[in-house]
C-alpha cells in the first residue's frame, strides 16, 4: 500500500510541474510610463455653479424609498442623456469629461461603465471609460472617456448605479 501512494504522490507532483510549464506562472502588468513610474490619477474639473444648482434641484425630486436603489444613466458622445433612471442632467465639461447628476444621492453606492452607443445602433469603436464619486456633490457621478491609447476623447457611455 505504501507503493501505491508513493505512484500517486510522484504522478500528482509530475501532473504540478507539467501545468505550471505548460501555462501556469505569474503574469506581471508592465509600467506604462517609459520611466517605470505609475500614471498620477487625473483631477476633476471643479464644481461650476451651473452644476451646484442642478445637482441640489435634483435631490429635491428623491422619492426616499429604497425601491429606487439602481439608477442608470445613457449618455450620447456630445453629452446628451439619451435616456435613464433617476438621471436627470449631464454636464459635459471637456474632452471625455461628463458629470451625470442623479436625482437620489448616488456617493455611497458603486458605479460601473462601459462605451456604448445612445441608439438601437453599432457597436462602438474601442475605447475607455473611468468613473468616480463628483466632489462636492453627493447624487453625481464624474466619468471620463478616453480612446484606445488613452488620450481624453468624446466616447458615448453606459453608467450603472447600484446603492
């Protein structure tokens, strides 16, 4: 019996080695900064008036029941919201740089984005998209858009809020 469980031990640990070789292993991501250092994360423009205003007649329309818990918002490339729940108003600031004003508080919950066109049409071209929480503003959500080698770019988008 012993014989026996010194094959298996020995076909287990050649099993091991012959995985790992074959496509195991660790994968590293490489610095994308020529000089090794990490990116610095981007700022947000700051808070105009026009954006305070908006964002606190939004949160005057907040129904307060926890029904209303995902929110999502369609934005066109020109900053248009095509269509949405509980989105009332984009402001585009820049290049890729969208502010989506929610009429619930939206700074607790978690946001996810993807490049997609406003209509029934195409599949959009590649590109990417960052969310974060607005400064200063507690029911918006700042997103920036970027084309496929990273630089800030008009991209049509899907944000889903969740909480």
């Amino acid at each position: 019996m012993a014989r026996l469980f010194s094959r298996k031990a020995v076909a287990v640990a050649v099993a091991v080695l012959g995985l790992t070789l074959a496509g195991g292993g660790i994968a590293a991501a490489q610095p994308t900064e020529s000089n090794g250092a990490q990116p610095v994360a981007q700022q947000q423009p700051p808070l105009t008036p026009e954006s305070a205003r908006k964002a606190r007649e939004a949160l005057k329309q907040d129904a307060g029941t926890l029904a209303t818990t995902v929110s999502f918002a369609v934005v066109a490339s020109n900053g248009t919201l095509a269509r949405g729940q509980d989105a009332v108003s984009v402001i585009k600031y820049g290049p890729g740089q969208y502010e989506v004003i929610f009429n619930r508080v939206v700074s607790r919950g978690a946001y996810v984005a993807t490049i997609g066109e406003a209509s029934d049409c195409c599949i959009p071209s590649g590109g990417e998209v960052s969310v974060a929480p607005r400064l200063s503003t507690p029911n918006a959500v700042f997103v920036q858009t970027r084309n496929y080698n990273g630089t800030a770019y008009d991209r049509p988008f899907h944000l889903y809020v969740a909480g």
